[in-house]
C-alpha cells in the first residue's frame, strides 16, 4: 500500500524538525549540567511540560476552528523564532523562557499535524501513513541525541537551538509544499467549541474513551523507567556509559518493526488489539528487566519492550484518526498531549531515587502498573463475550 506523495512530504518534514527538537532539548540539559544549575535540568523539563498541559484545551480548540494549514504554518514561525531568539541570547532563564514559547506553539502545530495527515493521506492511507510516521519518530529518536552530544561538543547549545529554529522553518515549508491552499484541512469546521471538547471527545470514542487508563499507566511506566532507569541501568553495565547507551537504543530499535508491522493492512484497524498487545509488551518487557539485572538479558527485554511501543502509539494514532469525529481531531490530540504530559510530568517524580524503594524496584514497579492494567482490561472483555457465547 502506497502513501501518497504529499504525507511522504509532510512525514519528512515533521521527522527532520523531531531531529532538532532533540537538539534544543539535549543542549540546553547538557548547558544545565556544565553551569552546575541546581535545578536547571528540571526546570527545562518542566518548560518542555507545563506549556502543553495548560495551553492544550485552548490551542486544539483553535485548530478545529480555522484552518489546519494555517495554524500548523505561524506556528511553525513562531517556533523558529523563539529557538532563533534563544540561540541569540546567552541568559540560561530566558533561553529556557523561549523554548516554553516554542513548546506552546509546538502544541499547535502538532495537532494541526495530526488533523492534515488523513487529509493528505487520505482515509485509505491514514493507518500506513501512520505507522511510517512512528517508526521515522523512533529513528529520530535514535539519531538526535547521538548527533546533538557531537555537534554540543564542537559548536555548543547555541548552534544546536539555532538548528532547531531552522528544522521548523523546513518543516513549515513541507507543510506548505504537502498542503496547498485548496486543501480543505478544515473538515467540519465548527463555528463554536468548547474546550472540555477535545477531552470529551476522547472519553467518549470507541476503544480509546475505554482505554485511556490504559494508556495513561503505560505512560506513566516508561517516564518512571526514564528516571529510574538510568541509575538502575548503569549499575546493570558496571558504569560502562556505551552499554547504557545501547541499552536506550535498543528500546528505539525494537520500535521500528513494531510501527512497521501494525501498519500492514491486516492489523492497522485492530485498535484494540495493538493498544493492549502494544502496552503488554511494554509491560513484560520492564518488569523482566527489573527482575533480571543481566546486560545479556536486558537487551532482548528492551527489543520487545520498544516493539511494544511503536505498536501502541500506532494503535492509538489509527483509533482517533478512525473513532474521533474529525472536526475534534485537532482538540482531541491536543488534549492527548496534555494528559501524557502529566503523566510523563508525575513518572518523573515517582522515578526519582529515593530511600524507600531502588531503583530496580522502581522499574518493576513501572512495569506492574500497565501490566495490572492489561490484565484488568482482558478479563472485562472475556466477560463481555461470556454472555453472547451462552446464548449461543
């Protein structure tokens, strides 16, 4: 199944920004950690976060009410120039100022992201076009780090906030080159919204209203893992700083065939299962992990853990694109933003050491939380279909 030419170009273009935000993100904790702020990297964490959580209601709303094209777009511009701004300057708290103005406009670009690409796609696509957005995510993922730690070391943050600036500017182009002005990406515009809209769009959908829980555990599973992980995984590698990288990689490289595959045509509408599939392999993977503090044993963990991963975010990307009314998508997603960035926000708590629990415990415990989920969703389906098979 083939995907159009113009959501090729619009999936290069948001893959090549992801590349810089990795950028930005990286050189600005690695500029906290070399001027020794106390709470520096917290507080560009909590910039990345607490943008989101409170603009998402009002900025979704806004994209289902004018056009996609043209929120996506200024957006896109206002990206650029406060990353522009922030490379400019040299005041930690204001680049950090900036890059809070980038991530509010990041929310509206992003849902007017996900609101074009059926529409680009088209229906038919949607799932396909999806799948190889998530496992290009991942690649990104695995890319800009690695190529942000080298360039940090030659040129410093401010290039690296400066490259940020250009991949939006690139992908503004994408944008505008993948979506003429004739495209309609307004679908069902809506004169008035509210805006619990997007929320109660979600909470009402078919397969994700009942999943979100779900969802939210297994968020909340991989942000404690992120935290705790480190010290837990270092210790694991013997303070040997390439195996933990390899460690973090693998998760990223067990995403791709994991995206890959539940695009195919036969499991891109399988919602329910990809979410929950997706979420157990999440599960299994960190709780073995945590149980088994052997590198060899980790690292096969992790493949299936990250294969998880990239099934869920397709399964969850495929159900609102299939189950949301489109004239919601752009609040819809936005909302969705804002819930995993609480949960990654409270993960980050719950993750941080402390004397009550290790961190390996930690990352069985991150485990247990969506696997208790999992569980609690497949016994309520076996018993659905209990009656339907008596009466048969």
């Amino acid at each position: 199944m083939l995907v159009p030419a113009p959501a090729l170009v619009l999936i290069a273009g948001t893959l090549f920004s992801r590349v810089g935000d990795s950028f930005a993100s990286l050189g600005m904790v690695l500029d906290a950690a070399d001027k020794d702020f106390r709470f520096g990297v917290t507080e560009v964490f909590l910039a990345e976060l607490v943008p989101t959580v409170i603009g998402a209601p009002f900025i979704g709303s806004l994209v289902d009410r004018v056009s996609a094209r043209s929120v996506c777009l200024w957006a896109l511009v206002v990206q650029a120039l406060s990353l522009g701004g922030a490379a400019a300057v040299d005041a930690f708290h204001l680049r950090v100022g900036l890059i809070a103005v980038s991530g509010l406009a990041g929310v509206a670009s992003v849902a007017a992201g996900f609101k074009m690409l059926p529409v680009v796609a088209g229906e038919e696509h949607t799932g396909r076009a999806n799948s190889l957005l998530t496992a290009g995510l991942s690649v990104a993922g695995l890319i800009g780090p690695a190529l942000a730690g080298l360039l940090h070391s030659v040129w410093g943050t401010a290039f690296l906030l400066g490259a940020d600036g250009v991949s939006f500017l690139v992908l503004a182009w994408c944008t505008a080159l993948a979506v003429p002005r004739s495209t309609d990406v307004a679908i069902g515009r809506r004169p008035a919204t509210k805006l619990s809209d997007g929320y109660r769009a979600l909470r009402h959908a078919p397969v994700v209203g009942a999943l979100i829980p779900t969802l939210a555990a297994a968020m909340l599973a991989t942000s404690i893992e992120g935290v705790a992980g480190v010290y837990y995984l270092r210790d694991v590698a013997d303070g040997n700083d390439s195996v933990f990288g390899l460690f973090l990689a693998t998760w990223a490289l067990g995403s791709i065939p994991g995206a890959l595959l539940a695009g195919r045509a036969g499991w891109s509408q399988r919602h329910t299962v990809l979410i929950l599939g997706g979420v157990l392999g999440i599960s299994v993977g960190l709780v073995l992990a945590g149980a088994l503090p052997m590198a060899p044993v980790i690292f096969p963990l992790f493949l299936l853990a990250g294969f998880g991963n990239g099934v869920c975010n397709v399964g969850l990307r495929n159900a609102v694109h299939t189950n949301v009314p489109a004239e919601v998508h752009g609040s819809a997603w936005a909302c969705y933003q804002a819930l995993s960035r609480c949960c990654i926000g409270l993960g980050y708590v719950l993750g941080t050491p402390n004397s009550l629990v290790s961190s390996r415990g930690q990352v069985i415990v991150s485990g247990a939380i969506p696997l208790a989920f999992v569980v609690w969703e497949m016994l309520r389906a076996f018993h659905r279909r209990q009656p339907a098979v008596e009466e048969a």
